[in-house]
C-alpha cells in the first residue's frame, strides 16, 4: 500500500498544475501534502474562524509577516470563495489577536486556497488563531452578476440555439 501511494503521489506531483507560476507551483502542492485541502465555508458563512497553517513570502515559508509585507495566507478553513470557473476571489479581512491583512484576492492552487493580502496592522503568525471576514457587499454584487452572466446564457441558448456555450 505504501509502495502504491508514493507512486501516486510522485504522480500527481508531476502532473500538478499548481498556480501557473512554475516558480511557486511546487510550493501549493507540498502545502496541499502537508495540510490537505482547505476546507470551504463559503456557501452558508461569509465569517469564520481558522487557524493559519502557513505563510508564503516572496515564494518561501515563513513564521510571520508584519505590518506593511505582503504574502500568501494559508488556512485551515475559510469562508473566502477561491477564484473558480470564471468568478473572481473574494476580498476582505483576515485578523489575529496580533493583527491585521487586508485581503485583496482568494486563489486556489489545487485544494488549497491562497489569501492574498497585506498586513495593515500589527503582525500574524503561523500558528495563530484568525478570524476571517468576507467583504460582504462585494460578495453579494458578485452573486448577482454571476447569477445574471447564467441567466442571459439560458436565455442566449434558448434563442440561438444548443450551439452557444458559456466559458
């Protein structure tokens, strides 16, 4: 058995698709072995809370980022809607007992979802508990333009035809 699955994973490994930048897809992929995927809140919560597992500078793990440093956050689990299927990441706030990110993008890199932000206050670290916060008002104009982007879809395929195909 454990023959087989280190096989698989040198598989996978190989054919890992990553972020789309070579110098950093290595990285999600090791994330994704060490932690597993993150697990997505998103459809009932636009808050939650986590625990960070790792953060990313300029390619590398590191313990902490402070005020002013951006990076990639990884977490346990997360409410932030990851880019997917032509809806953007969602954007909001990510807050420890010792500080602040101000996210700008969600991304995902096979099961795992990279919050891109910067550090508005303070300091976070590795480890630390957080408490993450969707832009509400930007998810829910989201929703409604993705929601309509389906129905004028219906509407184009039903007018023109089966032909019509939504990418």
């Amino acid at each position: 058995f454990e023959s087989a699955m280190e096989k698989q994973k040198e598989t996978a490994r190989k054919s890992w698709a990553g972020s789309g930048d070579t110098g950093t897809s290595k990285i999600w992929f090791e994330l994704f072995d060490k932690f597993g995927a993150t697990e997505f809140l998103g459809y009932s919560k636009t808050s939650a809370e986590g625990k960070i597992l790792a953060i990313i500078k300029d390619g590398k793990e590191v313990d902490a980022l402070k005020s002013g440093e951006e990076g990639f956050i990884i977490v346990n689990q997360s409410p932030f809607y990851a880019e997917s299927g032509g809806q953007v990441g969602d954007m909001g706030v990510i807050q420890t007992e010792s500080g602040m990110v101000r996210i700008s993008d969600t991304k995902k890199s096979g099961g795992v979802f990279i919050h891109i932000g910067d550090v508005t206050m303070g300091q976070i670290s590795r480890g630390q508990a957080a408490k993450l916060e969707v832009d509400h008002a930007r998810r829910g104009a989201i929703r409604a333009n993705h929601s309509a982007t389906h129905l004028l879809h219906e509407a184009l395929r039903l007018r023109l035809g089966d032909h019509v195909a939504q990418r």
